[in-house]
C-alpha cells in the first residue's frame, strides 16, 4: 500500500472505519456536533493541574515570589 497516495489511504482508512461503525451501531452513541448531546460535555466539570518544581538557585527567592504573585 506505500505506493497508493497518502491522502487516497487516509480517506479508505476513513470509509472503513465510518462503514464499521454503522455496521456495529457503534456511529449512534457517539456524541455529535448538533447540540443534542451538549449538556453530557457540560456535565463534566474541567480540572486543571499545574506543578513545576522551584530547583534551588541563587535566585529561588525572586521565583518564589513570582509565583506567589500569580
């Protein structure tokens, strides 16, 4: 198949696995674009964690502070 054309693979790859989807039923329960099943994303709640290690420098002080201003 290194002969075939990347895009040419890619949209096989693609009717393939739309194909399979539809054959299993699997297209039904993922959510779509169309609003229907917009609160289900709304339902969970977005978590954001942020660490980063302060090394100890000459200036650890100044990045300390830094970051407490934030």
């Amino acid at each position: 198949m290194k002969h075939v054309p990347r895009e040419i693979r890619r949209c096989a790859c693609q009717l393939r696995r739309l194909t399979s989807d539809w054959l299993t039923g699997d297209r039904q329960r993922l959510a779509g674009l169309d609003g229907n099943n917009a609160s289900v994303g709304a339902s969970f709640p977005t978590q954001l964690k942020l660490e980063q290690p302060v090394l100890s420098t000459e200036y650890v002080e100044a990045k300390i502070r830094n970051i407490e201003l934030r």
